[in-house]
C-alpha cells in the first residue's frame, strides 16, 4: 500500500504560500540532494485543482533537461477536485474527485510513495480524512510575515518526529507522521 507524502517549502512563520518569492537564496546542492532523495521513492503525484491547473499549463512545455520536467511530466498523476477537467488533459492525469474513499483506493493499489506538494488546503483535507501518512518540511530560517500558512484555523493534530536534519544553509529538514491516537 501506498503513503501519501507532503512536500512543502515552509517559512520559518508557517507561510507556504509564494515560495518562489522567499525560497531560492536557500536552495543549494544539498537540499538539492534531500528533494532527490524524496523523488526517487515517489511513484505518483497527487494534487489539489488549483494547482493542478498552475502545472498542466507550465510543466508540459518544459524541456526534458529542464530539472523536474521529466519526473513530473512522466508520473501518474491524481487531481482531487470536484469539477470536471477541461480541455486538453496532461498526461498520465486521472481525476479522483474528493471523496475519501477514492483516495483510500488510490492508496491500496499503488505501491511507493504518493507524492504531494504547494497546497495547504489539499493537506488539511487529506488529514482530516486520515489520509496523510508524512509531512516532508524543509524549514527556511526566514520569516516571510504574510501569506497562507500549512495550519490556520484548523483543529490540533498532534505529530510524532521521524527524522531531523540541518541543511548548511540553516534550512531544517524534518520529517513528521501524525501520531497514533492517544
């Protein structure tokens, strides 16, 4: 069976939201290394709409030695989203709505890691159904201020640390699961 794994780019404050404004000063070989090593177990990719919809226009036109463009464009990819997809669809893309149950069904017959990453919504969605099984957080030291951050009006979800590291440019790598009930 499958886990679902959260990748995130989050600011020292929370904020996900806009990485690309706060994020590059801090990417260097070795979280180059760290998101390579994330990559080599993920098998497919699960998104929210919104960001699906960012990625289907920009991703299939990359080139292939464009870095991300041939994982991304070669995996099996799965949109959680209610509303039909229009016009041309990116490859390897399968709608599963959002029901739970789809995405329980998703998990248990891929093997590997499900891989998601750039929505706070699809990742307080996925734990509240239970769903998320890791959250993959390389922690900037950076406040950003403003912006969308992971959790924000959400109920208390305890975590059980998996692993940490500390990147040399100060970013943190840590690794959660939800902890088991108490």
């Amino acid at each position: 069976m499958a886990r679902i794994v959260s990748n995130f780019f989050i600011a020292f404050d929370g904020v996900v939201e806009a990485p690309h404004e706060w994020h590059f000063p801090y990417f260097d070989d070795e979280m180059g290394r760290v998101v390579g090593e994330g990559m080599q177990t993920t098998s497919a990719f699960l998104l929210g709409r919104r960001l699906y919809d960012e990625w289907s226009e920009y991703w299939p036109a990359q080139a292939a030695d464009v870095p991300f463009s041939s994982f991304i464009n070669g995996l099996p990819k799965y949109v959680l989203t209610h509303r039909p997809i229009e016009g041309s669809v990116w490859n390897n893309t399968t709608v599963v709505g959002d029901d739970p149950d789809q995405v329980r069904a998703l998990k248990e017959r891929h093997d590997g890691d499900i891989g998601m990453s750039g929505c706070a919504t699809t990742v307080r969605w996925l734990l509240a159904h239970g769903l998320l099984d890791e959250f993959n957080l390389l922690v900037h030291p950076i406040a950003v201020g403003k912006g969308q951050r992971l959790f924000e009006d959400t109920p208390t979800v305890p975590l059980e640390l998996i692993s940490s590291a500390t990147l040399p440019s100060g970013v943190l790598h840590l690794r959660y699961a939800p902890a088991a009930p108490a």
